[in-house]
C-alpha cells in the first residue's frame, strides 16, 4: 500500500495520468479503503512508463501474495447461562363458610337455575337463529432477506467515473463481479472475498476498453450458488 501511494504521490507531481483518477486513489490508499485491481494496473502501468519502475515478474507476484497473511479471527464462544426457575407454592387457607351463607348460597342458586330455564324457553320461541360468521384469519406474510443483493452508489456514470459497489451475500467465501455493455461485450471484472458479515465492496472506473459508447450496462455478481444482476446508464 505505501509503495502504491508513494507512486501516486509521484505521478501526481510529476503531472503524469488522469489527476481526477490518481486523486481518488490517494484519499482511498491514505484512508485505507479498497482499492481494485483495476486501479493498481493504472498506477503501475504509469510508474513502469514515466517512473522507471520495473514490473514484476511471476515469481515476485506468487511471493508478495504469500507474504500477505490474513489475521486468523479465534471464534469467541459465549457460555450458555442456565436459567433456574424456582417455583413456590402458595398454600391458601379456605374461608370459613357460615350456616347463614349457606343458606343463602342455596337460595341464589335456586333462582339461578329458574332464570336459566326462563333463558332457554324465550330463546326456542323464536323462530330464527342468526349465523355467527368468524372472523377471518389473514395470513401473516413473513419478511425475506435476499441471500445475495449488488447495488451502485448512483444510477448513471460519465466517463472516468468512480462506480462504488457493494452488496452482500450468505454463501461461499468470495464472489466474481463483472460489467457488461449494452452489445453485451465484458468490460470490466474482479473478484472479492468477503467480509465476516457476507458484505463486500469494491470501486470500478466508467471508461477504457468496451466503454466507447453509450447507453445501459449491466453490472452481476455470482457467489457460486447463484447471480443477481443491476443495471446503470453511461454516458461516453
């Protein structure tokens, strides 16, 4: 990364490339976002040109990637907490019952029972009976997350544009992104391993080869498993 900022840094003041490009590459290597393959060729292509920088050959390229390790993130286990329920029994002591309310209990029922009967009677007497219609039961429509989604910071480039993308997908480890133009003609690709959230995200320039003309491109990304695809328009 700082060899690739110190060769940016140097095209810049040397007023070699596209400034607006080498621009976008500084903040990003200074901030240390992603920075695409795409991106890397341009600078280095200019540094063997202008800067005398010799380009690599295989065996460089097979140790630089083995030099580079990814940190190894230990799984953190969280201890299941047993929970206890302790259930207590509350013992009531029934109410004593008089002889007076006995009575008087009797009493209520006995007028109870003749009230019920006087119930059933009135309601034989009539000669309709109204349906009950339940109520209906509407299905509970359960929300769906994509298992793979690809997204564009805006829905239109110009030439030399920075196009963000990111998007997210639940299987495998990395996913391959491609742009198609509109006869098509595959005009730009890359391939990302994906974060620990299944999230991913890359930068991509609107111009070079296959981008001569314009009208709509399509833009897709394959974990594997499946594709989802989007579209953009570009002006030429």
């Amino acid at each position: 990364m700082d060899s690739l900022l110190d060769d940016v840094k140097a095209l810049l003041e040397k007023d070699f490339g596209d400034d607006r490009i080498l621009k976008q590459i500084r903040r990003a290597c200074e901030n240390n976002e992603v920075i695409s393959n795409f991106e890397r060729n341009y600078v280095k292509k200019l540094a063997e040109k202008h800067l005398g920088r010799k380009p690599e050959t295989p065996i460089e390229k097979s140790e630089t990637i083995a030099s580079i390790e990814k940190p190894v993130v230990p799984d953190v286990v969280i201890p299941e907490t047993s929970s206890i329920q302790k259930t207590q029994t509350i013992r009531t002591t029934p109410p004593k019952i008089s002889s007076t309310s006995r009575k008087n209990s009797k009493l209520m029922i006995g007028i109870g029972v003749v009230a019920f009967v006087v119930i059933i009677a009135v309601a034989a007497s009539f000669t309709g009976i109204s349906n009950v219609t339940p109520n209906t039961v509407k299905p509970i429509t359960q929300t769906t997350t994509e298992s793979l989604m690809i997204q564009t910071d805006f829905a239109s480039y110009n030439n030399k544009d920075i196009i963000s993308i990111n998007g997210v997908s639940d299987t495998g480890s990395s996913i391959n992104l491609s742009i198609e133009n509109q006869k098509g003609e595959l005009v730009w690709t890359e391939q990302l391993s994906l974060k620990s959230d299944g999230g991913y995200s890359t930068l991509a320039i609107a111009g070079g080869p296959g981008w001569e003309n314009s009208g709509t491109y399509t833009i897709q990304v394959d974990n594997g498993a499946e594709t989802k695809s989007s579209t953009f328009s570009f002006t030429a």
